[in-house]
C-alpha cells in the first residue's frame, strides 16, 4: 500500500510552517518531507516531529543562494569547497532530526558552460557526498527536474541520472524519482518506474500539467500507485505539489488510501 508524505514546503502554506506540521498529521499523513530545515532549530523541528508522531522522510541539502535564483552546486565548478560545508550541514541535520534520505541539487549551469566539466565536477561531488553520507547510514538523492519549470537545471532526464549512479559507483546514492517532471520530459512513467526500479530511492507526485493535486490532469495517479505497489517499493511517497485552495479540503484523493 503506498505511503504519503506531505511536501510542508508546498501544502498547508495557509500555516506558519512550524505549524504544518500538524496540520499534516490532523489529516492523516504518517510522514512529511519539504526543501530545507535550515530556517529553523534542528531541534524545533524534531520536537514537532515527535509531538505529532510524523516520520521525516527527507529534505534538501543547502543550494546556494536560493533567493538569487540558484538551485544547487553540485554540478558548478568552482563551487566544490561550498558544496562540502553546505553538505556537512545537512548531515547534521539530518542526524538530529532523523531522516535517512537527502537530496543533492545539481544547479543551472549557463547555456555555454562546458558541460563535461559540469558532469565531471557533479561526479566528485556526489562521490564526497555518498562517502560522507555513508558513514551515517544515509543515502544521497538526485532528481532530474525539468527544465520548463527550470531552466538550465543540469539533470533532466532519468536515464541520465541512472547513468550518473552507476558512474558514481556508490550503493547509497540512488535517484528520487518525480512523476510530475518525468511526464514532462519524457513520458511512459510506468515503464521508466519498472526500468529503474533498483536504482530509484524516493518517489514524488504531482498532476500534471499544472502541478496540482494528483486526481487532477494526465496522469492516471491510481495505475501508476498499483505499479509502485507490484514493484515493491516500500518507501513513502512525497506529495509535492500546490493545492488549487486550502490544502485539507484537496486530499480527496488521499482517503481511500488512509482507510486501507
């Protein structure tokens, strides 16, 4: 049966953030995951996590100057000295508040940027990273993102990020799987989830086109649940996407799954 984390970063933006979190676990969901923590205490957060019973299922590593418009560093060459002290903090995060998946953005690189020393500097990156990540038992994540929603965001495509692990060579760094940004740019998700399957370690969802909730646009959100299920995967499902109104009353979709 899947599990569902609510994305705080997206839904319940209607509360302060520290407020999310139970508001998330009000309407039934066991877990949450959202971009980054680094706003708040670690220890603020895990108190809220423990108050309300959730599970922390994954958030961001820092990505640079988010409010400048940059979305990661791993794949920026120059950067690699900020990238491991932006990553050492999110280790110490991630211990204190006790999720075991971070996720690594790439960046955007220019159009005329050199793309092989781009890859080259995103390989070592995330080697460092899943060495480090390694010695707290936690699994790095990659996830091709689309480049309609961002522009010269370096990973788009899922056999590319596939290809990018297997380069690396590291057993805990794996590839977060959206649907909402694979159906985007590619397509046929319910083939690219069973290709992948080994090498995926978090699944997101989001309707597409217009990023709403899940019973909403394209993509046949119920199949595609039944496919993760008969795969196997067990591991919880981000919910990343933005409520057309209040965030509670767009969770139709979710409570058949809640009464399972």
């Amino acid at each position: 049966m899947p599990r569902f984390a609510a994305n705080l970063s997206m839904m319940y933006t209607e509360h302060d953030f520290l407020d999310r979190f139970a508001a998330a676990a009000k309407d039934g969901f066991q877990a949450v995951e959202y971009l980054f923590p680094y706003d708040h205490p670690a220890a603020e957060i895990r108190k809220r996590l423990d108050d309300q019973g959730l599970t922390q299922a994954l958030f961001n590593a820092p990505p640079g100057d988010w409010a400048a418009g940059e979305r990661g560093m791993a794949a920026l060459p120059g950067r690699e000295a900020e990238f491991r002290t932006a990553f050492a903090r999110a280790l110490e995060y991630a211990a204190f508040i006790g999720n075991d998946r971070v996720h690594v953005m790439a960046g955007i690189v220019p159009a005329d940027a050199d793309r092989a020393r781009c890859r080259a500097v995103y390989l070592e990156n995330l080697a460092y990273a899943a060495a480090s990540a390694a010695a707290h038992g936690l699994t790095v994540l990659i996830e091709p993102i689309n480049a309609r929603d961002m522009p010269g965001y370096f990973l788009n495509r899922q056999d590319d990020g596939q290809a990018i692990c297997q380069q690396v060579g590291a057993a805990n760094l794996k590839v977060q799987f959206d649907c909402y940004h694979c159906q985007i740019v590619e397509g046929d998700i319910a083939r690219k989830l069973e290709r992948d399957f080994a090498g995926i370690g978090h699944i997101q969802i989001a309707g597409v086109p217009e990023r709403h909730e899940p019973d909403v646009g394209e993509l046949n959100y119920p199949y595609l649940f039944d496919v993760i299920d008969r795969l196997g995967y067990t591991g919880w499902i981000g919910c990343e996407y933005r409520p057309r109104a209040g965030t509670s009353a767009g969770l139709g979709w979710l409570k058949p799954y809640l009464k399972r």
